[in-house]
C-alpha cells in the first residue's frame, strides 16, 4: 500500500463499550479526516481487483458508501448502495439474516445489477461476516457474479470470512 500500514492503524480510534458493553468500536473518522492516509486505505482496498474488470462496487449502508464510492472510481466501475430497509426510492430487491440477537435485512435496487456483472463488495469492517454475506447473496440472487469482498478492518476472532465461502475476501488491517 502507498502509505504505512502502522500509520493506517494509527488513524483508527478504539472506542470501548460503543454502542453497548463489551463492543470495541473502530472508528475510522480520524481516518478520513487525513486525505493522504485515506487515500492510501483506498488504493489498498481497491489493488487485489484492479486486473478484476470489476463493473460495480456494492457499498453496504452507511461507512461502507465512504469507501466503496471512490474504491469504484479508482477501478472504472459504478457505485451500487446496499441500504437498510425503507430507504431506497425504487423497486427493490430484499434480504433478512440472522444477528445474534434477532434479524436484519439489507436492500438493493433491483435495476442496480444485472445478470453477469462483475462485482465487488465494500465494507468498513468484517465481524461475524453476517452483513457482507448478506449483501453478496443479494447481490448473487440479481444474477451478478461476486468476484470478492474487499473490506478495510477485519475482526479476525470473530471468523466471519469463513462464512464468506469461496468469495475473495481482502482485508487492509487485520485486528
Ligand atoms: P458483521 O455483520 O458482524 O460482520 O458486522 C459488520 C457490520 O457491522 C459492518 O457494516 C460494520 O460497519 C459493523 N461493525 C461490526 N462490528 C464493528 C466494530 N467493532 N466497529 C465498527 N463497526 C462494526
């Protein structure tokens, strides 16, 4: 990556019991308030596809859109939101998944993929790997073929790339 990866890590700010006990939150503001780090973290998540022929870049509501936006420029691809429920304006296309605690579900335009498009998915962070699964199968269920999943922290503990299957899953810091 073009800039140092402690240095990266330097920019993520640990806050814990954020948004209830026992969660350490990463929060990647400082980040992106620092244009040559973020642009750094951008290029690394962007690398492992660039030879891809990505189409679309997939960013998962809401920290994910930060990234996935100019991750999509850098590649030549467009930008696909992946919002919670209720938020998008036009027809969309659903998916429920399981939390620990009870359920979540994801939206996409049902026009924003079509059959055949090469995508890549976008997040901040990879836990349980419950919300990266889920937009990829809503992503695979509009006929788009997902070439890999690209997110910026990875909560290793947690095992959530396992859940990802075959998926190419890429991970600037590993926590
Ligand atoms: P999961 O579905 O468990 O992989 O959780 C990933 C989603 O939850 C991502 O959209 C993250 O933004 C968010 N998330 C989960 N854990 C954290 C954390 N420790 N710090 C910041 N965001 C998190």
């Amino acid at each position: 990556m073009g800039v140092d990866a402690a240095v990266v890590k330097a920019h993520v700010r640990d806050i814990p019991d954020y948004p209830e006990p026992g969660i350490m939150f990463r929060d990647i503001t400082p980040l992106l308030a620092a244009p040559d780090v973020f642009s750094g973290a951008v290029d690394a998540l962007a690398a492992p596809f660039e030879r891809e022929q990505i189409d679309k870049v997939v960013g998962i509501e809401a920290r994910g859109f930060i990234l996935a936006a100019p991750i999509a420029l850098a590649l030549g691809a467009g930008f696909v939101p992946v919002r919670k429920p209720g938020k998008l304006p036009w027809d969309t296309h659903a998916h429920s998944y399981e939390l620990e605690y009870g359920t979540d579900t994801l939206e996409v335009h049902r026009d924003a993929l079509s059959a055949d498009d090469r995508v890549l998915i976008v997040d901040d962070v990879l836990a349980t790997g419950g919300t990266a699964l889920a937009a990829s199968d809503l992503a695979e269920k509009l006929g788009a073929q997902v070439l890999g999943i690209s997110v910026f922290i990875e909560l290793g503990a947690l095992g959530g790339r396992s859940r990802l299957g075959a998926r190419a899953t890429h991970a600037v810091l590993m926590l």
